[in-house]
C-alpha cells in the first residue's frame, strides 16, 4: 500500500477515507512536527497531508523521494515553495473555501473587540478599577457607520463585506482583479488607506504583497482609524506597526497573524494597550477544522484514486485527470 505522511493529529473519523488505501503515519506529539522528523519520515512517502507550519522548500522535496502529492490543511500556501514542488513532480491541493466564514467572524469579532475598546474593559474589571458609572468615561468608536476598507477582496474579504453590511458600513476594497461587488466601491490602496475607519486585511502572501503595509502606507490612515489583520503576519511591517501605535499615528490594532509567530511574550507589540493580539485563531472553530481535515483528506484520496482533487492548485504539478475504477490500492500517478 502507499504510504501517507500526516504532520499534525486528525481524528482517526477523518482519517477513515485514507485508511483502506494507505498506510498512514501520523505525527501525535503536539506541537509543530521537527523538520528532523519529517526528513527521516517523508522518504518513501507517495503523499503527506501537511500544516501550514511546514517549511517545504527544495532541501525536504529533495529527501522526500517517491513523494507525490502534498495536500495541505490550510487556504494559503506561502509556505510551500511551489515552483519547486512542480519541479518535482509534486502535485499540491490545498483547503480553501471551507474556512472563509469562521475567517470573517473572527475578522468582525477583532474588529468590534478594539473600536470598542472590550479587552480593556475586562481588564479594568478584574484590576478592581470599576468606579460608578460616568457619562464620559471609557469611550470608544463606533461600529456602525464606519468606513471599512477591505484590503484583498477573495472569499474572505466578500464574506467580511456582507457582514459589514449589516452594520450599516460603507465598504470599499482593494482587488488584485477586476471584481462587481455589490454596495461596495473599489479604490486604490493610498485612498482606502485614507477614508477608511478601520482597515482589514484579507489578501494573500506573496512577493506582491509582503510588506506592502508600511510605515508610508499607516502614515496615510487616520490617526482614529484600526488595521485588523486576518491574513499573514509579513503583509505587515512590524517595525513600522509598533513606531506607529508607539507615535499615536493609527487608533489601535487588532492582529490574528503576526511577524514573527508565534509572537514572543516580551515583544513590543504587546505592550500597547490598544492592540490586541490573539494566536492564528480565525479558522479555529470545530466545523471549519474539522471540514479542512476533511477535505485535504478528499484530495488525498482523489489522487490516490488517480481522479481530479477536489481543491489543485495551480502552479503544481498537474493532478490526475483519469477515474480509477478499482476497490484495492491504485495505482499512483508517473
């Protein structure tokens, strides 16, 4: 039978689709697998079903002889060197679309958590300093109303946009294509900077965008306005982020990715009061988890069967175009 590398737990449930067509070996220990471990293990492998915590560049698709196929638990790939992988003949599919909703809740849950100031809130609730209630005390924006510029305008930034529109928002965007969304007004990246109230960042990482905003680009948003991050951490300059929260440049900050990450416990960052920082959680619910696992899973399983996975992505090697007819293990791709 093939053999299937697993670099993070999955429940076994998950797992029962590979189970009769592989030979799986599964990293259990928690935490983020040891390149150590994945060098000795991948070797032999026809295909592994990676994190996004795996470095995969030329060096591991070098000793991952036999390897084929790479299906990934995660939407984005910026750690999957995918040149190389096409170079090898690695075919790579990936998880998109099933995570977009929790995405945008944890976008909105940021959101309201810093205009609205409710961290320090709980904060000064448990230091004991809740006085009597005083009509000007502890005042934050507002939510409603407010200008929101969507800094990427994929499946994410459409679900952030509807739900904006709930709130009243006027939403403007920034997309790499053209794009007709409705109640909503595209504009340059320097404008949306400029007008925008609260600005969310939900495009992906390449060499296009990392670092693309800096300290010129939070020098143009308004000394009131957030920057809430729920893509990857190096879209953000992090040297220029704590000059412009320490120089009162931007209202605040709310960041579910970061750079580095995980962030150190003594990092500037986490010093001002107005940014608040929480561990890559935006696709952490138990349905968008557990429907990743399920389909980097699937495309797994399609490859092994030598039909089309569920969720290629382009730019790999190609994926198999055939239908397997059998009910034993089939045959692998050449």
């Amino acid at each position: 039978m093939p053999r299937v590398l697993v670099s993070d737990f999955i429940p076994g449930d998950l797992l029962d689709p590979l189970a009769g067509m592989a030979e799986i070996e599964m990293w259990d220990q928690g935490g983020r697998a040891p390149r150590a471990w994945l060098l000795k293990h991948l070797p032999g492998c026809e295909g592994w079903l990676s994190m996004l915590s795996d470095d995969i560049d030329a060096e591991l698709l070098d000793a991952a002889q036999g390897l084929r196929v790479i299906s990934q638990m995660s939407v984005g790939v910026d750690n999957i060197d995918v040149s190389a992988c096409r170079e090898h003949g690695v075919t790579v599919g990936h998880t998109p679309d099933v995570l977009t909703e929790a995405t945008a809740d944890t976008a909105f849950a940021l959101m309201a958590a810093a205009v609205r100031r409710i961290p320090e809130g709980a904060q000064i609730v448990k230091s004991g300093q809740w006085g009597p209630w005083d009509p000007w005390h502890f005042l934050s924006g507002d939510l409603h109303g407010a200008t929101i510029g969507i800094v990427g305008m994929g499946r994410i930034g459409q679900a952030i946009a509807r739900r904006a529109r709930g709130f009243d928002m006027e939403v403007v965007y920034t997309a790499r294509s053209r794009k007709e969304i409705a109640d909503a007004t595209e504009i340059d990246l320097h404008g949306l900077l400029r007008m925008s109230d609260i600005v969310v960042i939900s495009v992906g990482l390449d060499g296009e965008t990392r670092g693309m905003i800096g300290r010129e680009e939070l020098k143009l948003m308004k000394e009131t306005a957030f920057l809430v991050n729920v893509a990857r951490g190096p879209i953000v300059d992090t040297d220029a982020l704590v000059a412009a929260l320490a120089a009162g440049v931007i209202g605040g900050a709310a960041l579910d990715v970061t750079d580095p990450e995980p962030l150190p416990a003594d990092h500037p960052l986490l010093e001002f009061h107005n940014c608040l920082v929480v561990p890559h959680i935006g696709s952490a619910t138990i349905g968008a988890r557990r429907a990743m696992a399920t389909l980097a899973v699937a495309n797994l399983t399609a490859y092994l069967r030598q039909q089309p996975m569920p969720a290629w992505l382009p730019g790999s090697a190609q994926q198999p175009q055939g239908d397997y007819p059998g009910t034993g293990p089939p045959p692998l791709a050449g």
